[in-house]
C-alpha cells in the first residue's frame, strides 16, 4: 500500500472540503449580511416631511390673546401680563394689511394704568418668495421704522428697525405662527445688541 500517495489524497481532499466550507461560509455571511440590510432598509423609518409654506390667507383674521412680557429697560414692570391682538387682511397686489395693538400696565407698580399701543402696516410682496417690504419704505435715520416681513411654513414673522436718538439700532421682530385654531406670537426687541424685551402670547383665532 501506498502510504505517501493515500496520505498526499488525503491533504488534497481536507483541502477541497476546507475550500468548499469557506465559500459555503462566505456566501453564508454575504446572505446574511444583505439580509440585514434588507430588513434595516424595510424597517427604517423615512423622515418626516418637510412642511411646505402655508398660504398667506390662512393668516386672515382676528386674533387676540394674552401673553407675558419680560423687560429689562422697565425696572418698575419686568413681568408683567399683556393682552395683545392682531388683525391681517389681504392688501393690492398680493400683498397683506397686519394692525395689531398691546395693552401693558404703565406708572406706578402699585396703582398702575393699562395704555394701549396700535401699530398697522401694509405689505407687498417682492421679487423673493415668500418674502414681503413695507409698502410705505420709512427712513430708520430719521426716526421711522423699516419694515418687512417674511412666511415661512407656519410663521409670519414681521421684523422692524429704527435709530435711538442717539444713534443704536433697535430691532423688533414679532413672529406669528398658526397652531391649530389659534397662533403663537413672540415678539423680540434688541437694541444695539442687547435683548431689551420679550413677549410670549397665545392667541385665539375669534373672526374670519
């Protein structure tokens, strides 16, 4: 018998069966590795869509709501609750109308009087999506405010700027944003780079 032919068969067989394990255990793993792809792929939860600009109508109405004002160049009322309202209506050419009016304690803390203060302005739209100028331009230098305004998804915000007399910039900015039946509105003011006041209202929605 043949001792070195039997055993040289021997290597070469363990040799095609190891061969075979591996390709079997190659294609095995690849299986399975598309496999848990696969199932990532079926099970991944797509992301959720973008929410698309709503129409400038759906801010058409009167709106009006309480909120709480914080201010930091009024010592004697740093907080203090505030009734707010606003009204927008569809203006020429596309273009929208906003007048809205706060009512704020004023005087002595201890025995204070409520003024209220009306601003209204109209708007037009430019050559920017979604993006709208004061149809009246005012001069910050002198005195008046420049204004324009801007729709994003669910918020019309309105943004403001001026000079002090002696010569800062002072930035309003009230953001509008739909929820549900009523609306959110924060109102920011920043003069020359400080935070100044602050307004957080909810707003009910109570005609068309």
């Amino acid at each position: 018998m043949n001792t070195a032919g039997g055993g040289l068969a021997m290597i070469r067989l363990r040799t095609i069966i190891s061969g075979r394990t591996t390709m079997r255990l190659r294609i095995a793993i690849a299986l399975l590795l598309l496999g848990f792809a696969a199932n990532g792929a079926l099970g991944q939860v797509p992301p959720p869509p973008v929410p698309k600009n709503l129409p400038l109508t759906a801010f058409y109405g009167l709106f009006r709501g309480s909120g709480i004002a914080e201010s930091e160049d009024n010592p004697q009322f740093r907080t203090a609750m505030r009734e707010t309202q606003v009204e927008i209506r569809p203006a020429d050419a596309g273009g929208f109308s906003v007048a809205w009016s706060t009512t704020a304690p004023r005087g002595n803390p201890n025995q204070p009087t409520q003024k209220t203060k009306t601003t209204q302005a109209v708007f037009k739209p430019t050559a920017r999506a979604g993006v709208f100028e004061a149809a009246t331009p005012a001069n910050p230098i002198a005195g008046g405010d420049l204004m324009w305004a801007r729709l994003q998804r669910q918020t019309l915000t309105v943004y403001a700027m001026t000079t002090t007399d002696d010569g800062r910039y002072e930035m309003q900015k009230w953001e509008r944003t739909l929820q549900g039946t009523g609306m959110l509105m924060v109102y920011t003011r920043v003069s020359d780079g400080e935070a100044t006041r602050s307004v957080k209202a909810r707003l009910t929605k109570e005609g068309r």
